[in-house]
C-alpha cells in the first residue's frame, strides 16, 4: 500500500501541473491567446484515454506504459525544441496533442491496481483515498507549477512534471506486479464497455456530476465580480478543495457497510446536488453565507468521486476495468469542458445564485441517472470483483 500511496501520488500531480506548466511554458514565447491555443492540445489528447485502457487490458501494463512513456517525454523534447526554434504554431499545437495522446494513463492503473489488491471490505477506503490523493494533487500541483516556473525557468514545470512522469511509471508497474490482471485478447464487441447499458450509465453519471462541479468552479471563481477571477473566489474554491480532503478521509474511514450505502451514486450525488443548491438559494439572499454554504458541499466532493470510480468498476466487464476507468475519466473531462463554457455565460447572462442553480440542477440529474445505475445492476449479470476471481497471489498469470 505504500508503494501504492507514492505511484498514485506520483500520477495525481500531473493533471492539475501539466496543462499550467504548459502554458506558463508556451506564453514565454508566444502571445498569451497563442499559447492557450497551443495549450489546449493537451487537453484534447484526453479524449484518447479509453484507447490506451483497451491497450491495458489486452497486453501487460509494462507493454503498454514504458513505450507510451517514451513517446510521451520524446514529444514534450521536440515541443521544447520547435518552441525555441520558432516553429508555425499549427505543429506546436500538433506537437502538443501528441504528447498528450500518449501520456501513460497512471491513474487508470492505480485504480485498477488498488481494486485487485482491495478486499471488498477495504475497497471503498482505497478509492477514497485515491480521492484524496487527487484533491491534494490539484491543490499544490498548481501552486508547484507556477512556483517553479517563476523562480526557476519557464521550462521548469514541464522538466518537473516529466520527471514526475518517469518516477511514477516504474512505481506503478513494481506496485501491479505480481497480479494476474485478467485480459480480453478477443473481444466480443468493439465497442467494449459502451455496449452495457450499465456502464453507459455511469458515464452520463459522471458527466452531469463533473459538468456541475466544472460550472460551480467558475461562477465561484468570479464570486465578488462576476466579470474576472478575484482572491474571494480563490479562497471560496480553496475552503472547497480543504473540506473534500476531509470528506475523503471521512467516508473511508466509516464502517463497509455504511460507506457502500452512503457512496451510491444516487445517493451522494444528490446530497451534493442539495449542498449546491442551497448555496445558490442562500447566495441570493446573502453574499456572506458562501463561506458557511461550500463546507457541505466539499465535504460531499471527495465521496462523488469514491462512488462513480466504484461504480464504474462495479459495472466493468472481466478484462475490461482499465478501459471503463478510462472511459469514466474522459466523461467527466467531457462534462468539465461544457460546464466551463456554460458556467462563464450563466454567470454573465443571469449571475451568480442563477448559475450555482444551474449546476445544482446538473447534479440533481446526475443523481437521477444514479439511480439507473443500480436498475441496470439488477438486470445485467453482474461482473466478480477482480479482487475475488483472481487473488493477488494467485499463480494463474
């Protein structure tokens, strides 16, 4: 588990330093929309991430991660070099995109790993904390970016997270070692896990829950302003981001049984959905009641998380978990990016208490199509935890 704790800590910095080391890298040469544009590369490459899943459940992991992560530090070489040689900025952004395509998909395989590893006593601690683990990854991984950027170099959050990169890799391979992953050589559909109805489900889950928390994010960011991100907004995310910790910690301590029911999809989505939209209904009377309105609603973000990777790996087919992780991750990515854009116009056509609205309606359905969820568990035949069909020492390989 230790092993496990350094990989996966290793993974969660790269999403929040990434993309913002990137940019602070790029705006040094080119002009700040240019660079954004360049940026924005890496997050289009997420989209691939279900297909490097399918990779990792039909070859072993260290077939797949080392060559990725070759690729993926190869790219970000020639990204430097092209910057610093002045290169036209479509085959930066191309650049961009292929470095991003091939990042290795560290936090698919932690989940993956931690769920073998896991009993189902114990499985719901794990995700928990690879909930926390990524609240802290987002909490200082952009703190850590543009620290060292600025006290060092430009390039020095892209060297740093490269250097994260090639630490987690092998981290990640000794800490799945030693476990017979089932494989899917010959699949039954092309689809893979989009052809269950059951996972199908999880996923629009995801993406109502993420759209809602993408859209929360901006209306706070602007709280005090509504036309440019302000240090209220900042605090306000920050008290967010603390209390999602806590939560975390909270709901992975909490006995098996209680955990399992409170980390239902339907279920603690829908209390978020309430925490949000009581922050909207109190923020239209009183600007003030934000600070006491978003400890409930962080207290319930860390534990949404903890129930849509569990339900997901619930829902994953036998030699399909890597890729429904993946898939999982690309719906919420999916659900952020329209929820940022529709945060920004809600905040400027109607305000603050509307927009939070907004996104507390987002959720409140994400909670409704939870409750398909365990509708669809009830009809589909349901998937073994990998953990009980093949035990972490188990000479079947």
């Amino acid at each position: 588990m230790r092993v496990s704790v350094l990989s996966a800590l290793a993974g969660k910095f790269q999403p929040g330093m990434y993309g913002l080391s990137l940019l602070v890298l790029l705006s040094h040469k080119l002009d700040y929309a240019t660079a954004a544009l360049v940026a924005s590369g890496s997050a289009w490459g997420t989209v691939t991430t279900p297909l490097r899943g399918r990779l990792l459940d039909r070859f072993p992991y260290a077939r797949v991660l080392w060559p990725l992560l070759l690729l993926h530090i190869g790219f970000l070489g020639l990204l430097i070099v092209s910057l610093d040689q002045g290169f036209p900025h479509w085959a930066l952004l191309l650049t961009a995109l292929c470095a991003s395509v091939v990042v290795p998909p560290i936090g698919t395989v932690t989940r993956v790993t931690w769920r073998a590893r896991s009993t189902p006593a114990v499985l719901q601690t794990a995700l928990a904390l690879d909930a926390v683990l990524a609240d802290i990854g987002f909490m200082v991984g952009p703190v850590l970016a543009i620290g060292l950027s600025r006290a060092i170099s430009p390039i020095a959050g892209v060297v740093t997270c490269a250097v994260l990169m090639i630490l987690a890799v092998p981290l990640v391979l000794r800490n799945a070692h030693g476990i017979a992953f089932e494989r899917s050589p010959n699949r039954a559909h092309l689809a893979g896990p989009l052809r269950r109805a059951r996972a199908r489900w999880v996923f629009l889950v995801a993406a109502l829950f993420f759209f809602g928390v993408s859209v929360m994010e901006i209306v706070l960011a602007s709280f005090g302003s509504g036309s440019k991100v302000t240090l209220t907004g900042g605090t306000v995310l920050s008290i967010i981001a603390v209390a999602s910790v806590i939560g975390g910690l909270a709901v992975g301590g909490l006995p098996t049984t209680l955990s399992q029911r409170l980390t239902q999809p339907s279920v603690i989505i829908a209390v978020i959905a309430g925490a949000v939209l009581l922050m909207a209904g109190l923020l239209a009377l009183a600007d003030w009641s934000v600070y006491l309105a978003c400890v409930p609603v962080g207290l319930c973000l860390g534990p949404s998380f903890v129930a849509i990777y569990g339900a997901a790996g619930d829902a994953a087919a036998p030699g399909e978990q890597a890729e429904t992780q993946s898939w999982v991750g690309s719906a919420l990515m999916a659900g952020g990016a329209l929820g940022a854009a529709t945060g920004g116009w809600a905040v400027q056509s109607y305000g603050h208490a509307a927009a939070l609205a907004t996104a507390g309606l987002a959720m409140a359905c994400g909670a409704l199509a939870g409750t398909r969820v365990a509708r669809q568990q009830a009809v589909e035949p349901q998937a073994e935890p990998l953990a009980d069909t093949l035990h972490p020492f188990s000479d079947e390989r």
